[in-house]
C-alpha cells in the first residue's frame, strides 16, 4: 500500500480507481464493508483501490468546541488499513480552507482531476464538500457532469445496533473494551514509544516494559489491567498491560506497563514505537496496602488473562 499526501500529486499514474471517502477513525467493522466494496470492484475493472481520509479528524476542525478525541491517529490508520489490500491510502491535511470547498469541486478536482476515480463507494448518509452540501444523489442533481458512479454500502449492524466510532469511543471510555473490539473488528490499537520504568515490575516478580501516556486526543480506556499483546517489528506476545498512575506507590504520571508471558530479549529498546493491541478489561486500578497485597493481586491477574487467551484460543479452533 501507497501513502499519499494529496498535495504532493498531481494524479494517480494508474488508469482509473474505486474510492471511498472519510475519516475512518477506528477502522471498524462498517468501515471494512466500504474497503473490502472497494478492493473488490476495483480488481474486478482492472482499476487502482484508494481510501481517502482526513488529517486530522474532520470534526476537530469544523467543531473545534468538541475537543475531539480519536480512535485512531493517522499512524495508526495506516497500520490498520494496509492489512486489507488497498492500493493507496490517500491522506488530505484537513483545515478551514479544505472544509470551504464545495460538493462539485471535490469531486471534479480531487476525485476526478487527481485520483482518477470511476467509482465512488459511500456509506449510508455520507454527505460532503461546504456545508455538506453533497449526498449520495449529487452526481445525479448536477446533471452528470462527472462520469462518476457512486454506490452506497448500508451500516454495518451489530446485534441490531449500528457500528459506529460514536458509539465504540463510548465503549472504550466505559471500560468495556471487549464490546468496542467486537465493532471494530479487531483489538484496539495504541502506538506509543517505549520510556524507562523505575523498575518496581522487576522487584515485585514481574518484569514490564514501560510506555508512554502522551497523546491527549487519542481515546483511552479507564485504569486498570487489560488482557493485550505487543508488536514489534513483526512479531507479537501476550501478556498483562497495565494503565494508571500506580496508586500503591503513591502515584506517578499515567502510563502502561506490559508484562509478557513468553519473551525473551531487550526489544523494543528505550525510544522505539510498539503497537499494543487491547482485548478486555480484567479488572480496575487500586491502590493497595502494602508490596505483598498487590503482589498477590498481580499474581491473580497473569492467571486470569492467561485463563481468556487460553479461551480465545479454543473458540477459534
């Protein structure tokens, strides 16, 4: 997969592509329905497959009063993404001046003029340009002036509710970060660089890596001790993450400590950027009396996360 900055081309060499437009934060379950619409179509015409997204998330821009936090940055988006085939993932730095653009000329000079596109796959209720002035019938109000044909794709439904980041992003800061991995398809992805620890994990028994808890508009669930796995440089292991300030000894600045059951080694060194995949919440953050009590607690944890992989494991044989 290509990433492209749209302001760094001037069109797609290929002869013509499908695409699909929007903000695509979490990359759920509904979004994989218009990406693999995408894929599909356009290996059927002989065409390039192209997902085109907002940097950042077009809400924190017009709506700027929302502060809006994310499910996935765009590092991570590219993570997601390239794992479903896609020919580019083309990126658009959204501002004010993007936002002013109108329907027509969306459509004539980026879709048309730079990506080439045939075919546009939309999702139900996707609206677009100034004002969101354009919908899926807009090809058709404005008498064809483009020969671009626009399918749209219904929600993805999940236990007779609607997958959407709205209601993911209300999951994951429950704490209910089973439910949220069940709509988005997949664990919940956090990127961060891996930062010394005081070394309290080696003390206690138990071994961490120490990340970093600095990105304030990204999503984050409660504290406490999630079943999760780490990846790096292509390969992964399972374990015990830990989120919070470390209430038992008496606080410090958030951040996760991963426990990994079957590792062996010094990656990722001090700096390097992992990806942590969340599967569930096990329990809430506490503070407890003394060193034994927690070593106890933790102890319990690593049986009862190693209990749910051992679950997981079976339920997909």
């Amino acid at each position: 997969m290509r990433i492209v900055n749209i302001n760094e081309i001037e069109c797609l060499a290929e002869a013509g592509s499908v695409v699909t437009v929007g903000n695509f934060d979490g990359v759920h379950l509904g979004h994989d329905l218009l990406i693999k619409d995408v894929v599909a179509r356009a290996a059927s015409m002989g065409l390039c497959s192209v997902i085109v997204t907002f940097e950042p998330h077009t809400r924190a821009v017009l709506f700027p009063e929302e502060k809006q936090q994310v499910l996935s940055t765009l590092e991570e988006k590219i993570i997601l993404i390239n794992r479903k085939n896609v020919d580019y993932l083309v990126y658009i730095p959204f501002d004010s001046n993007f936002a002013a653009i109108l329907a027509g000329d969306f459509i004539e000079n980026i879709l048309v003029k730079k990506l080439k596109a045939r075919q546009w796959v939309m999702g139900e209720g996707h609206r677009f340009g100034k004002n969101h002035a354009g919908n899926k019938n807009f090809p058709h109000d404005s008498k064809g002036k483009n020969d671009i044909y626009m399918v749209t794709d219904v929600s993805m439904t999940l236990n007779d509710r609607v997958v959407s980041s709205t209601e993911i992003r209300i999951a994951i800061t429950d704490g209910r970060v089973d439910e949220a991995v069940k709509m988005l398809g997949h664990q919940y992805l956090i990127l961060s660089h891996r930062v010394a620890g005081e070394k309290k994990g080696s003390q206690l028994g138990y071994p961490t890596f120490n990340f970093e808890c600095r990105n304030l508009n990204k999503v984050l669930p409660p504290p406490g001790i999630y079943a999760a796995e780490i990846e790096y440089k292509g390969r992964r292991w399972k374990g015990a993450m830990y989120f919070g300030d470390c209430p038992t000894f008496g606080n410090r600045d958030r951040h996760f400590e991963f426990h990994a059951f079957d590792y062996c080694g010094g990656e990722p060194v001090e700096g390097a950027v992992a990806s942590m995949w969340l599967n569930t919440r096990t329990r809430a953050d506490r503070a407890f009396d003394n060193k034994t009590l927690l070593i106890e607690a933790i102890k319990q944890d690593i049986e009862n996360i190693k209990k749910y992989f051992s679950q997981e494991k079976e339920q997909c044989q």
